[in-house]
C-alpha cells in the first residue's frame, strides 16, 4: 500500500531498535502553503551557536522555541516562546493524530539546499528514556537520515510537504538522524519537533 492512499493515517514504518511512523498529511484547516507562508512570517527566528569541539559555530539553519518549559539543546538553553494560536492548533492536531501529549514545539527553518542539521539523537534527560518526537514538515522535501549506532546502518526517508513522522520506543536510544546538505538546489523548508519536556 502507498502512503498516500491514505493521507491521514499514520503507517508504521518497519525499523529495528526503535518505532517510526508516518502520515503523508496532517489533516489542518489550512493548506499547507498558508501554514508554510504564516509560520515562517510570524516566528522571531535565531541563529544560534554552538560550540563543537572548542570552537564557535553558527548553526546552519534558524530556529525558534516554543513550549511551556525550558530546555536545554547541544549545550544551549533556551527559554520558550509562549504558544501562538495557529502553533497551539497545530499542537492540538499533532496530538491527536500520535495519540500523545506534547508541550514544547522546536521550529527549524532549513533556507535552502546549505542549510542542515548534524547527526544527532534527542537523548537529553529530560525528554524521558523513550520520547515520543513527532515531526511536522512544510516546503521543500528533504531526505531525512537515520544512522544505527552500532551496526551503521543507514536509513533514508523522504519527508514531504505536510507529512508527520513519529519516532518514539527506542529509537532515540539506537539511532541517529539528521538533515545533510545537499548539492542540488533546494528550497525552503520548515520543520517542526514536537516534544514532551519533564
Ligand atoms: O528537520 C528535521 O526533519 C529534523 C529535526 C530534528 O531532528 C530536531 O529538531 O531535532
Ligand atoms: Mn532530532
């Protein structure tokens, strides 16, 4: 069966070490180009920097956090935004389609094909031993990497346009994923991580 067969059911993608599902479309009242356009004007994005290995670095994409708690994210702490109404219902729909409660949102604005983010797992305490993550994305499709962290194995996922995908068990223990750059162009996309903050 395709995916699209069914826009709005979330499908299981079969993984081992970890649970992965995704849903072509997150059913919203709104086309996926007004949440696209509406959320990239209103968010106060940033650069931050981290520090890798002793040395500064942009991060190479803008970012904003949203969410009733603070967190803190490759040695950053970040102080949340409180929740817009279009975020809260974008929140409200997210949930019910996973089934779980979230209450933070991280928003990452990739500006073009140079834009990315490094092989990483969500493992920070205090998201919990087996978070579940659910990601949203809007604009341009983007291949989502995920890497066993012992045996290297290599899974690609394309996520497109108003697609949902949920991780959650144990994958953030096993795996790793992350954006690459890309050699071709390509444009905007904006990505949000749902998450449970403790
Ligand atoms: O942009 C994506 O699809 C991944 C985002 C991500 O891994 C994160 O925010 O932790
Ligand atoms: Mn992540």
């Amino acid at each position: 069966m395709d995916l699209f067969d069914s826009p709005g059911t979330l499908t299981s993608i079969p993984i081992e070490d970890g649970a992965l599902a995704l849903m072509a479309r997150l059913p919203l009242p709104y086309s996926n180009d007004e949440i696209l356009s509406r959320l990239l004007a209103e968010t106060p994005w940033r650069q931050d920097s981290i520090v890798l290995f002793g040395k500064r670095h942009l991060q190479p994409r803008l970012t904003a956090w949203y969410g009733d708690a603070s967190y803190t994210y490759s040695g950053l702490r970040l102080d949340p935004l409180p929740w817009t109404p279009l975020l809260a219902e974008i929140r409200a729909a997210v949930e019910t389609a996973c089934g779980v409660r979230f209450n933070s949102v991280l928003l990452n604005y990739y500006r073009n094909e140079r834009d990315s983010m490094g092989m990483h797992s969500d493992d920070e305490p205090e998201l919990g031993p087996e978070p579940a993550i659910a990601s949203l994305s809007y604009g341009a499709t983007r291949s989502f990497v995920l890497r066993h962290k012992r045996n290297k194995r290599t899974v690609k996922l394309d996520l497109h346009d108003g697609s949902l995908l949920l991780m959650s068990g144990k994958l953030q223990s096993n795996w790793l994923h992350g954006i690459n750059k890309s050699a071709r162009t390509i444009g905007a996309r904006l990505n949000l991580t749902f998450r449970y903050v403790v």
